[in-house]
C-alpha cells in the first residue's frame, strides 16, 4: 500500500451535503439557547443518555455534554477561562475535561453560541465510567434541578447479558415513570417507539458509512468525519438525522464508485485510537502533507453509530430491530429491545465492557478491515475512560506487526497538548515509512 | 510533647502479618491445601469466597518506586493501581490461584486487566458490581451476580457452596465486622489505646489473611486494649478520609507529632468493614443488601451524596477536631468529592489539610504540613 508514487493519485472533491452537516448542528444548538425563552423542555445528560426515553414526552431540545465540551474546546479563549472557572473552585485538573468545559460554562454561565448558559429543566444522564455519575450530581447540585442516572451495566462482556438487559430496561422504565412525575405529564409510548427506531436507523447508517471508509481511496478522513457523526451523536432520534445519513450514505457511495479521495495523495492509510484532540486538528491536515489519511476511529465510528461483529469477526453493518421483525409492540417491548441495541452496539461496550484484550481485537479488526498500515494513538490526559487500555493495545499492535505512534495531549485543554512535540513525533513516524513531505 | 501509644501482643502481629502477607499466603496454601483469589477492591464479595474454602487476598501495592508498569498503565492513572499491577509483574504474587475484581474505578479495573493479560491464572472473574447502588432496581441485578459468582467459584474449585457454608462464612465476617468496630468504638476514648496506624495495620492484616485467624487475633487484641489504662490524650483529634491510603509511614510520622488518627472513612479502614451482612433466608439478596448499602466509594455515591451524612457522623461520635484529605494522584473519584467536603468540613468548624498522595509520600515535606496544621487546630481549640 505504501507507494514511491509521489503527489496526486486520486481525484478529489468536497462533501455536497458538507455545509447541509454544518447548518444541522448549528441549528441543535441554536435550539437549546432558545428552549428556556421558548418555554421548550430542555434536558441536559450525557450525548449518550437515551433520547428516546425524553421523546415520549414530546418536542425538547436536548443539552448533551461531551459533544457541548468539545464545541467550547474549540474557542481557545473561551476554553481556558472555562478550566480556569472550575479550578478556582478546587477541582483538579486531571478531570474529564469535557466535563471541565461544560462546568466551566456553567460557572461562568456563559453559552459558547452568545448570552446565558441555557438551564435544563431535569438531567436524564447515563454512567459508564467514573465522572458521568459525579459530573451532572454537582450539576444538579449547582442549578437545583432533578437528575436521574442511569447506569450502563459494564463488565464480563458476553457474559450474562441477560442480567445486563433486566437491569437496563428496568433502569428505563424506572427513568420514564420518574420524568412523568417531575413533568407531571405521561409519556406517549408511540412517539418513544418511533423515536428508537429512528435512532436504531440513524446509528445503522452511520455504521454503514463507515464502512465504505474501507474503499481506497478513502471517501472520508478524520478531520471530516467529526463533523458527520456528531449529528448521530447529537440528534440521532430525529428524523433529519436519519434522512440525512441516507443522502450521505448515497453520496459516499458515490464517491467510493468514481474513486474521489478526501486524500488525493492517499498513500498511507492510518487508524486513529482516541477522541480527536479537538484543539488540534490540524494534526490530521498535517498527516496529510505526508499523503496519510487517517481513515477511521473506534470513537468516531461508534460514538454515534453501530457496527455488527459476524461470526468470522468481520464487521458489517448491523440491522435494525425493525428489519429484523423484532416487536415493539408496547413500553416493555420496546424498553427491553432499546437495552439489547444499546449494550451491543455501543463504544463503551467496546470500549470500557471489554476486557483490555478483547478492546485491542476490536482495534486490531479495525486495521485490517480498514487496511491500515499504522495507527496513531492518543494518550489522552482529559479522559481517563478511552484511555482505558490504551498502552495494552500498542502492545497488542506491536506484537500483530502494526506500526504505532503515541502522542499525549488532551481531548479539550490546550495547555496540555504539546503541538510542536506531536508534529516532532509525526515527523519521525512518518520517516519510519519511508515518507517525507508532499508539500510544504 | 504526648505521642500516641504503641500497643503490644496481638496488635503488634496484624503489623507483622501486613509486612509478610506473601509468606503468610503461601504457609496458608501449605497448611490447608486451599487455593487463594487474589482480588482487586472491597466491593468483592468475599463471603462467598470464603464459603468456597478459598482465602481471598486483597492485591495491594508495596510502596517502592517502580518501571514495570508503564508499558501497561497510562501514566495518567493513579499510583495505586500502578503499584499493585507492578507486583504481580515483579511476581511476588505468583502464588495466587486466581484474581478477581468488583467493578469498580476504571483505573484499578485496568491493572485488574493488564494482570489477566500478562499474568493469567485458571480463575480470572469480572464480578459486576452496580456503580448505581442507590436504586433499588440494583438488588435484583447484584442478587444475580452473586448467584453468577457462585456458580463459577463452585466450577472452579468442583465443591458445591451450601447454603451451611454460606451462613458460616456470614457468620465469621460479621464477627470481624464488629470486633473490628469495637476496637474502634475504643478510639472514641479520651485516650484512644490505639493508634491510626495500628487500626490501619489491622483492617488491611484482616485483608490478607484468613478471616478466622483474623477474629482471634481481634478477640486477642480487643481484651488487652480493654485492659490497657495510663494512656495520653492527643494533642489532636483527626479523621482520614480519602482514597485507598495504606501508607503507615505517612499516619506513624502524623501520630509522632502528638495527634491521633481516631477514625477514617477510606478502603482500608472502616470503609471495608463498617456494616455487617443482615441474614435472611435469600443468602445471596443479604449479601447483596450488605454490599450496596455499605458506606459508599466515591465512584458510587450518587445521584444522592450519602458520604457526608456518614463522615458527619464519624466526626461527631468520635470527636474530631481536624480531617486529612487523602487523595491518590489522579484518582477521580475523589477528585469529585474533595471540594464538596471540604465546604462541608468547614461548615461544620473542622479544618482540614489535603494531601496528594504518590507510591512514595514525601514524608519530610508532609510533616512540615501536617505541624502546621495540628498547630492551627490547637490554636483554634485554645480560642474556644
């Protein structure tokens, strides 16, 4: 796969539904500073706490926080006074730092988009790794409003999912009955149902999507994906989420059929283990000058979609229930069926579940379906949980013949991301392949 | 200048038992031809073990500087988890028969799982503890997992755990349970006769050694500590509450300036033992109600924070006068709760000091700390 070829080998063009992406997101978070103003329920949680759930109350808007931390790590000002706002109040740094960004906000209450810091009426967050629980208890604390938590059964993956599957739904039926109390009003089951088989439909294509990443050239890269996915992060129980992932899916079939590269140099293929270090991204445009698209990520990929492991390990896309004829016929139903999809289909599942081996599969299946010749690791200081395994699984790659760079930084605070050291060590991977610049 | 007493005769030997836990696990081995689980966090249920004729030992660390671990552990996560790990690479735990782990922080799970990577052993078990022990929905869950745990404990040694077995195993644990608690009721004392680092030295020699034995030693040392008399009033009154914290170096140096460590609220102190198992004819529910209603890991408590009302308290019934926040460096879940205790402990007049704890303490920087600190207290006291 590495070429002496030197210069352009593909053709290339931009995303026809780039700016359609763009004006989705800009739209998700529009609506969230209007929703108090509005008198539009708006609630708060983890981007992964289950929208369907809220859906069944009807129209709301929806605060997710990892996704909102990421947002604010991209305005450098607005970001180090946001950490700085939380360490003032005694919070150590090494905490989450999506986290760190949105408490920071908060404090400040200062919304990155202009005006307020825009309060959810009620929490409905998820726990899977050591902050999410503690983060929203000190926001509940801090703007007196009512949480609930759901936890996320981890461990023994494959093993007792029956049990897993019992406790989520019942954790479910516990958190619906409980915003009927707060909201005072009943949930609609229809609108809930229909709300989890969009979001089933959105994450199934985005999984789809990423697939066709397996094309050479690679249709989409890393520094374009972001952008993607974040809206079956952030909206992928609405029906234009939906829709547009199919649009999108035609289109990068399109692509992958007329051989049009995000890389038109593409000459070496990498695989990304960790969250973007969303102050620096320019370290995928950098990679590029050396013609290294870097064409996947676990977290990408499965932050807001779902892929299907078959029983050879291949991974393909994962059908939805609805296609599968499996019934939501009432709450219980559907309940118990929104458990299954979600202990299977999820990042954490394959993230923080798994034993640290069978994570290091998991990226190994990556690199050779994706057809990687390398995988660049971040040893990311502002999240503790996708560094889970990290260095067990350089050594895992290492041992499998694949080629690996690590570079510390943090997903969302600058001053923990030392850019001049990562382009050193980009710098001496890419010289490990033989590759020198392109381009300037 | 009062310094805390030193005990003798059976407390003495849970220090002992603490500097030679390998010895004491491999003579144990011996002795019984029994197997020992090595397990990682006290939210295991070692009842269970226990009834299973095993010895479950907790993996701890041994406080040296180390290298082994960096291959295998992110540098981002905390000294504890790497200290530990580090001990089964150096194989000073080669003995044990099999390891284990309550879910629990995601930094001990990753030694827990580097270990079963680099360190197999024919036992290795996820035992999935609920982070969300405040719902009720999380008994039925962890009822199953007990029922699951037994189940594999019965397939691995091929001896069936009978219900007998399990009510003997309750019974022996929540004899250690409340003698434990009564050598502590004795630092409630105006001259407490033992010091933080014996009680210390006594819960983590409880987490290394059979529990039976454990129990005659306790019985042994409660009746001569209830004995004891001419003992010193400290000059401070303190509580330890924070992470995982074995380091008696750091409490013997605190108690060599005149205070006394009288209670705590971390793993290997009353964390570990405090509440006992409530029998009842479901034996896996009991232990699944003992475990969840536990005073709580940080990584456990919320969406309610239940922490305070029970520090509060420890605070209260044995009279403190200062608290030391113990953190382990990076170590999240207290991370979270350190600023919300404090605002709590100052509500309530109790200043406190908080320490960054690593493999190794500064002990020299800490004293010069820690003197500032009891000297504030007494001054505050004086004002009173």
């Amino acid at each position: 796969m590495v070429s002496d070829t030197k210069g352009i080998l593909y053709k290339t063009a931009p995303l026809k539904l780039w700016n359609k992406a763009r004006e989705l997101r800009v739209n998700h978070y529009k609506e969230i500073q209007e929703a108090p103003e509005k008198g539009r329920l708006l609630v708060g949680g983890s981007v992964q706490a289950y929208p369907s759930l809220i859906a069944g109350f009807g129209d709301f808007a929806h605060l997710g926080g990892e996704a909102y931390g990421a947002t604010i790590a991209t305005d450098p000002d607005f970001a180090l006074k946001c950490a700085e706002a939380v360490e003032a109040r005694g919070y150590a740094r090494d905490l989450c730092s999506y986290m760190r960004m949105y408490w920071g906000s908060m404090f400040l209450d200062r919304y990155p988009f202009g005006g307020k810091f825009p309060h959810p009426n009620l929490l409905l967050h998820l726990h899977f790794c050591d902050t999410h629980g503690k983060w929203y208890q000190v926001v509940s604390d801090y703007l007196g409003i009512p949480c609930k938590v759901i936890e996320f059964p981890t461990g023994g993956w494959g093993q007792r999912e029956d049990l897993k599957v019992e406790y989520l739904s019942t954790q479910f039926n516990d958190a619906v009955e409980w915003m009927e109390k707060t909201l005072g009003r009943k949930s609609d089951d229809e609108l809930m149902i229909e709300s989890m088989k969009t979001e089933f439909m959105s994450q199934s294509l985005w999984g789809e999507i990423a697939l066709l990443n397996q094309a050479i050239p690679a249709p989409l890269d890393h520094k374009t994906m972001p952008t993607l996915h974040v809206l079956g992060v952030l909206m992928r129980h609405k029906k234009e989420c939906a829709d547009f992932y199919k649009d999108l899916l035609e289109e990068v079939r399109e692509r992958v059929a007329q051989k049009i590269a995000v890389v038109p140099t593409e000459r070496l293929r990498l695989l990304h283990d960790g969250q973007p270090p969303w102050t620096f991204l320019e370290i995928f445009r950098y990679l590029e000058k050396f013609g290294a698209a870097v064409v996947g990520s676990h977290y990408l990929f499965y932050l807001g979609g779902t892929l299907w492991e078959r029983e050879d390990g291949v991974l393909e896309r994962r059908k939805t229930p609805q296609e599968l004829g499996i019934p939501m016929r009432n709450r219980e139903e559907a309940l118990k069926v929104y458990a299954q999809w979600i202990l299977y289909k999820n990042m954490w599942s394959r993230a923080i579940c798994l034993p640290s081996e069978e994570r290091s599969d998991q990226v190994l299946k990556l690199v050779r379906q994706w057809r990687c010749d390398g995988v660049v690791i971040h040893l990311n200081r502002g999240c503790e949980n996708m560094s889970y395994g990290c260095m067990e699984n350089k050594l895992a790659l290492n041992e499998a013949g694949v080629p690996t760079m690590t570079y510390e930084g943090n997903q969302a605070d600058a001053r923990e991301l030392d850019t001049s050291q990562i382009i050193n060590r980009v710098d001496a991977f890419m010289e490990s392949f033989g590759l020198s610049k392109l381009e300037k | 200048m009062a310094v805390a007493v030193k005990s003798g005769g059976a407390v003495k030997q849970f220090g002992a038992i603490r500097q030679n836990r390998h010895e004491y696990a491999k003579e144990w081995k011996k002795r019984t031809g029994g197997k020992v689980l090595g397990y990682f966090c006290t939210y295991v249920p070692e009842e269970l073990i226990e009834a299973a004729g095993v010895l479950p030992v907790r993996i701890m660390g041994s406080h040296e500087p180390e290298d082994v671990t960096e291959p295998h552990i992110y540098k981002m996560y905390c000294p504890f988890c790497r200290d530990c790990l580090a001990q089964g690479l150096k194989g000073r735990y080669d003995y044990l028969d099999g390891v284990m782990i309550a879910h629990s922080c995601t930094h001990i799970r990753q030694a827990y799982a580097s270990w079963t990577i680099h360190l197999p052993t024919s036992f290795q078990y996820y035992f999935s503890m609920p982070a969300k022990v405040q719902t009720p929905l999380a008994k039925p869950f962890l009822t199953s997992e007990m029922k699951a745990f037994k189940a594999a404990l019965e397939k691995w040694t091929g001896q069936k755990i009978s219900d007998d077995k399990i009510d003997k195993a309750i019974g022996v644990y929540n004899t250690n349970r409340r003698l434990m608690r009564e050598i502590y009721d004795l630092r409630k004392s105006a001259t407490p006769p033992i010091s933080g680092m014996e009680s210390m030295e006594m819960v983590v020699a409880g987490q290394m050694m059979d529990k039976k034995e454990h129990n005659k030693l306790l019985e042994q040392a409660l009746t001569e500590l209830k004995k004891k008399t001419g003992g010193n009033e400290p000059s401070s009154r303190l509580i330890i509450i924070g992470s995982e914290d074995d380091d008696t170096e750091f409490l013997d140096m605190v108690e060599s300036l005149g205070a006394s460590v009288v209670v705590d609220d971390h793993c290997t102190g009353s964390r570990y033992f405090w509440n006992e198992v409530v029998p009842k004819d479901n034996r896996l529910e009991a232990l699944a109600e003992r475990y969840l209603t536990r005073p709580a890991c940080p990584q456990k408590d919320w969406e309610e924070r239940t922490r305070w009302p029970h520090i509060e308290k420890l605070c209260d019934d044995w009279k403190v006068q200062g608290a030391l926040l113990i953190q382990q460096k990076f170590c999240d879940p207290h991370e979270f709760d350190i600023p919300y205790l404090n605002k709590k402990l100052q509500e309530k007049n109790i200043p406190s000091l908080f320490l960054e704890f690593d493999v190794l303490v500064p002990v020299g920087q800490f004293r010069t700390r820690v003197e500032a600190f009891l000297e504030m207290i007494q001054q505050a006291s004086l004002e009173f």
